[in-house]
C-alpha cells in the first residue's frame, strides 16, 4: 500500500513506483490542491493510459485533454475489456477496490476519511473526533434535461426506474417545511417483472 506523503518523492514518481507494483495510493480528504491530478494526466499521456474520473469532471477534463482517453464512472460497466487504467480521487472506495481486484486498474488515487483508521498517514493527523460519513439516503444524477436519471437509495444504485419524484419545500412562518421522494422502479421477482415503491414523506407533504 502506497501512501501520498511527498516528504521524500513527487507525485509523479510515487505513480511510477505505484504502477510498478500494481498498487493504489491512499490519499486524505485534507491532501487537496497539491498537483495530483496534474502530475496523474502527465502520467497516463506518457504511458496512453486511460484515465477513470468523476462522471461529474468527465467532459470538462476531455475537452482540456482531447488527446487523453478520460472515462467518467458510472458503475464500472464502462471500462469492460479495458486494463491498465488509472484512476483519480473522488470514485466510490468499494468501486476503486473491486475494480483493481479485477486487474482494470493498475494504480491510481483512493480517498480515504481522514479519520479512517485502515491506514496511518504520517503527513496528516487523523481526528477520531469527528463523526463518520453516512451513506446518503438519496442521490438522483441527471447529467442533461433529457437524460435517464442515475438513482442511488441509501448508495443502492436503483435500475429499470418507471419514476422518480422529489420534491422540497422551504421552512417559513406558515408550514413547517416538507421533503417527498416516491421511486417507482421494476424488481425481478422469480423471473417475472413486478413494479416496486419506494415512498417516503416528513411534514407538509405527509399530510396530504
């Protein structure tokens, strides 16, 4: 395990003596702004491998790099039959793991919390004070106004979506404010298609 400590060697290196090893480098929330993306697009254009992004930074990254193969992350799907890909901080901790496991990455950058105990990073202190992140109770990407949206249910990817709603209301002096998510989605149950929901209300809403 390689961890980001540039006491003794610069990213750049420290991505070679990774790749060498196929091993991942465990990076801290805190480690920002330091050059590594930079120093990871230097990396893949002296070696033509594909970079593995955030879906979010994709097109911004390509449109810089139009010489660079740079693949948004979705699930993983997207990189079937490709190897030697590196990865930039920011996917999913489980998705970078399986995905190396698999032999597709070859190194790349993986976020640790910076109060994970998993790993000590000498460079930056770990506070065990502060409380560990909960996995989202939703997450609804829509990447353009026409496009599928991508739905996650507490970090569960929901697929074949029928519907999805939601809907927030603010808090003010006349209703005590209201938050309504119904997804209506299929589920495979014994080989037959059945229609599942998932409905959740608080306030205003709940009452109607």
């Amino acid at each position: 395990m390689f961890e980001l400590n540039l006491a003794h060697t610069s990213i750049l290196e420290l991505l070679e003596k990774a790749a060498e090893k196929n091993e991942l480098i465990h990076v801290r929330a805190r480690q920002r702004r330091v050059g590594k993306t930079s120093a990871l697009i230097q990396f893949a254009r002296e070696n033509n491998y594909t970079i593995l992004t955030k879906k979010t930074m994709e097109r911004s990254y390509q449109q810089r790099h139009p010489d660079l193969n740079i693949i948004g992350y979705v699930d993983g799907s997207e990189l079937d039959g490709l190897s030697n890909v590196i990865c930039d901080e920011g996917i999913p901790k489980d998705a970078v793991k399986r995905l190396h496991e698999l032999g597709i990455l070859l190194t790349g950058f993986i976020l640790e919390n910076d109060y994970d105990n998993t790993g000590v990073d000498q460079a930056v202190p770990l506070d065990y004070s502060a409380p560990e992140k909960s996995t989202p109770l939703i997450q609804i990407e829509l990447e353009d106004i026409d496009s599928i949206p991508r739905v996650f249910y507490k970090g569960e990817r929901i697929t074949e979506r029928i519907a999805v709603d939601f809907e927030w209301r603010t808090r003010d002096d006349k209703q005590t404010g209201s938050t309504y998510i119904r997804i209506k989605h299929g589920n495979d149950h014994n080989g037959r298609l059945a229609v599942e929901t998932k409905e959740l209300a608080f306030g205003e809403k709940a009452y109607e």
